[in-house]
C-alpha cells in the first residue's frame, strides 16, 4: 500500500494556496476532505506522495503557511493515519 502524507489548514483559502504553490514545483497533489481522526483544520486538506514530503513541507515553510503534517495510507476503502507530525 502507498503512503501518502495529508497536511491540514485552518482554512480553504490556505488549502487552495498550497495546492497551487504544490503545482508550480510540479508536484502531484490532491484536495481530499479532511479524515475524520484529523480534529483540525477546515475540512478539507492537500494530499502528496510521501515520496514528496521534504520538498512539500519545505514549500509550506517557505510560503510561511502553517499546518499538520500526518503520514497516511488508503486502507480497505478508509484513510488510515500511522504518523502525526502536526509542524
């Protein structure tokens, strides 16, 4: 099973910026909504291969967003989260 890496914002503006700041690297990125075990943020988040996280959280810092970093993987239909790293 892949993992991915699911970052959380506190709002939608924030979600949308990242995504395209994801786009502009040429990062392959996805708008899922927030899983349920995430208790933060706006209800929806930006979802990258774990193979892209540094450069995914390194392009956060740098465009000065602030969110939760949580490493994941599909399971059985379900988002599973093994890994809480909130930044």
């Amino acid at each position: 099973m892949e993992e991915f890496l699911i970052i959380s914002f506190r709002s939608r503006t924030q979600v949308m910026h990242f995504a395209r700041i994801l786009r502009g690297a040429g990062i392959f990125s996805d708008i899922i909504s927030t899983p349920r075990q995430v208790a933060v943020g706006c209800g929806l988040s930006v979802k990258v291969k774990e193979t892209d996280r540094l450069q995914a959280l390194t392009l956060m810092k740098q465009a000065n967003l602030e969110g939760y970093a949580y490493t994941a993987r599909q399971e059985y239909g379900t988002i599973r989260l093994f890994d809480q790293n909130p930044r």
